[in-house]
C-alpha cells in the first residue's frame, strides 16, 4: 500500500486537505495517510518552515499532498519567530520553493479545463452574442530554475559585478551606486528545458492535444527563452502531428481573452509559466477550481494553486471551495496510476458544476464572509458531500 505524506500547512489548507482525503477514500482508493507538518507555525515556533522530520518522510515515502502555507515579508517573520530564536540567524524560506528545489521536483503541471456549467467561466462576446470558448489548456511550468533559483543581489560583491561586466551591456550599469542596483539572475539548464518540453509533447500526445506552444520571450530574451525554443523545435521532430507554436508570454496574455480555445499544451519557464497558468485559471474558475502537480524523477507532490486566505481560516463551518484540493488529488491518482478513479472524481465534480444547485460562495460571485449561506453559497464540507453523493 502506498504511504502518501499529508502537508495540510496553513490556514484553510488545514480545511481543504481532509476534504480531499474523505473523496480519495470514497472511491476505494486505498493509502496510508502520515503528516507532516510545514508552513508558518513551523517557522514561529522552530525557525524553519519546512522542519527536518517532514523532509525525511517525503525522503522515504515519496509522495505528498499538500495544501496551503502562509508567507509574510521579511520583518513580519522575524518579528513572529519565537523570542529565544530570535537573532540566532534564523532567515525565512518559502517551504514550497525549497521542496521543489531540495527534491527537484522540475516539472510543474496545472491544467486549465473548464467544467461545462461553471459560472465562473469566462465569456465572450462575438458577433452572434456572447459565447463560452471551450478553454482545455495544460500548461507544463520548469519548476526549479529560471528568476527562482535565487541567485540575486542588491548591492552585489565585487566578483559577481567583475564577472557580469565581462559583458558588453553590463557598461550601461556601471557606475550606478552599487547599494542601488538589484540583480536577479534567470538561469536556464538544457537538461531541465528537456524535461519539461519532453514531458509537455508527452502529454500532448497521450491525450491529443494539437499544439505545444511555447510561452517566452526569445525575440528579446535571446539566450535563455531561446533555449527553450530551441530545444522544442528539436525534440518537436520526434512528435510528427504535433505543432510548436512561438508565442510571446505578453502576447499570449492578450491572446487568452480572445481566444483561449486554440490553445493545447503550453510550455515554459518558471516565471512566465506562473503568469500564463494564472492568467488561464482565471477562465476557468479561479483559485477555487486550480490545482497542481510538482513531479520529479522520484518524487511529486500535489497541491492547489490557492495560498492559505488567511481571512476564511476562522470561519465555521468553512466557506472555502474544495474543488482545487480534491482535483490536485486527482492528479496524484493520474500519477499513482489510477486514472479509473480520477475520472469518477472529476465526472463527478462536473455534474456537481453542471446541475448548479451546490455552489460555494466564490461560484456565486459572493463576497466571502459568514453571512455568504444566506446569500445560497454552501460550506466546503457540503461542496464535498455533494461530490461524494454523485461518486
Ligand atoms: P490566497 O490564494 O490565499 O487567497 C486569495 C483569495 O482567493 C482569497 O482571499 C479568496 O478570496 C480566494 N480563494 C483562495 N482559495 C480559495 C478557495 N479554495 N475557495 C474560494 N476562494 C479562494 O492568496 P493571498 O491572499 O495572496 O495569500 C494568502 C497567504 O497565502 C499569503 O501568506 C501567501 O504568501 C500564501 N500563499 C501560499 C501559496 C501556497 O501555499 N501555494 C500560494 C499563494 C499564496
Ligand atoms: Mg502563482
């Protein structure tokens, strides 16, 4: 039996997560379920985010499902660390940015497939009146390197300014006060575009997708944006009936209001691949409905796209929608294989979305707070009954 390593975090991910355990269970999916603590309790209380015990059950088990943590600036972390770890050099790290790094998970995968139904999904007006665009959209995200990989300065030391002044245009920067200049590098590896670009044609071509676009920059960002082109181009040839498409990150913003439904399989970088996905959640239900797989050589973890809204934590019952969790869990059944049972959930999900009598506050466009059920909005555990009733 599968032991898999719950990291519910903070906030309403503690709501979230054992929504999506109730619906695992459901289908007969069977797993061990261990916890792992992470996110901002953590860092107050040990000055570390992501503690040692919970490294070493991922290290063993391989296999996580994650909800949500809190993160606050630099003071604010400082200021809520534990008196007596206070000044002991302790700094804050986002635990999700280090379990990526520290478990490479490169590939980081966030459909954006709208639910027939659903009325948060996006409209457009046409000629003939206003049209839903069938939005069914993957995007492939590299998960460990470009603007991530934190390698920045500002105020940088003397070797990092000697070695980037090797460089013609770095002239354009040098006698700036070196306290005013903020660097941060975007570092590309061919063997990591590999990845991700091979992963996206893989999944283009298991599940038919036509296009793989890939979303950066190269026309100006030469070196490392045309490196992912590049490289696509190439590994391209070895899918025949599938088609690379160059398309700019800020025109493809443009383009995802007009028309969303020509668009397959995206690929990018870590940074841009963070804006378009956001930018395609929003047709198709926002933070409620996105989720997420972080999949590595050994590892994955799967999380909603949502952060831990801190606002709704107190509320009971919960207000929050379930959705994005229990399809994040979805994808971890996908992962382990057991696609059967995915469907049932994601069908199941659909008929929920369809019939439109059991919405959570966010579907009805409310504004959230306690007094949202008066308005028809149902509770996250009701959200998830429902899903269970139609299973
Ligand atoms: P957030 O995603 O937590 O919430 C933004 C807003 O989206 C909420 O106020 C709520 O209106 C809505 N929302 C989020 N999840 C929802 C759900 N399941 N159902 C219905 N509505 C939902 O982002 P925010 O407010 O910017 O950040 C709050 C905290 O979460 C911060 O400390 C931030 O650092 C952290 N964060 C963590 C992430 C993660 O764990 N992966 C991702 C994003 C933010
Ligand atoms: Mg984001």
């Amino acid at each position: 039996m599968k032991t898999i390593v719950t990291m519910p975090g903070d906030g309403i991910g503690r709501i979230v997560l054992p929504e999506a355990i109730r619906v695992l269970e459901k289908t007969g999916f069977k797993a061990d379920y261990i916890h792992g603590d992470i996110g901002w309790d953590c860092w107050c209380k040990e000055g570390n985010a992501f503690p040692e015990e919970t490294v070493k059950l991922l290290e063993k088990h391989r296999i996580g499902l994650f909800g949500a943590i809190t993160s606050k600036p630099k003071d604010k972390a400082q200021a809520e660390l534990r008196v007596e770890l206070q000044d002991k050099g302790h700094v804050y790290y986002s635990p999700i940015v280090t379990m990526r790094q520290h478990f490479n998970l490169d590939i980081c995968i966030r459909p954006c497939i709208a639910f027939p139904g659903n009325p948060l999904n996006f409209i457009r007006k046409d000629k003939v009146g206003f049209v839903e665009p069938e939005v069914n959209v993957v995007i492939f995200r590299q998960n460990t390197e470009c603007l991530y990989c934190g390698v920045e300065w500002t105020n940088p030391p003397d070797k990092a300014m000697e070695g980037l002044c090797v460089h013609p245009k770095m002239k354009a920067f040098k006698d700036v006060a070196r306290e005013d200049l903020a660097i941060s590098c975007r570092i590309f590896t061919r063997e990591a575009c590999r990845r991700i670009i091979t992963a996206a044609f893989e999944h283009a071509k298991k599940f038919g997708y036509k296009s793989v676009s890939v979303c950066e920059k190269p026309n100006v960002i030469r070196e490392t944006s045309g490196m992912m082109l590049s490289e696509a181009k190439k590994i391209a040839k070895e899918y025949p009936g599938i088609t690379v498409w160059d398309v700019n990150i800020d025109a493809m913003m443009m383009w995802l209001t007009k028309n969303p439904e020509d668009y397959g399989v995206i690929v990018a970088g870590n940074m841009f691949g963070d804006i378009v996905s956001d930018g395609f959640a929003g047709l198709v239900g926002g933070l409620g409905f996105a989720c997420s797989a972080n999949i590595g050589k050994d590892c994955a973890v799967f999380e909603p796209t949502h952060g831990s809204a801190p606002k709704y934590e107190k509320l009971d019952p919960p207000i929050v929608n379930p959705i994005a969790m229990i399809l994040s869990a979805c994808m971890m059944l996908d992962y382990l294989e057991e696609t059967k049972k995915a469907e049932r959930i994601r069908k199941a999900i659909a008929e929920v979305v369809k019939e439109g009598k059991v919405r959570t506050y966010d579907m009805l466009r409310l504004k959230g707070g306690p007094d949202v059920f008066k308005h028809g909005a149902v509770n996250t555990r009701e959200m998830t009954d429902a899903i269970i009733e139609k299973l």
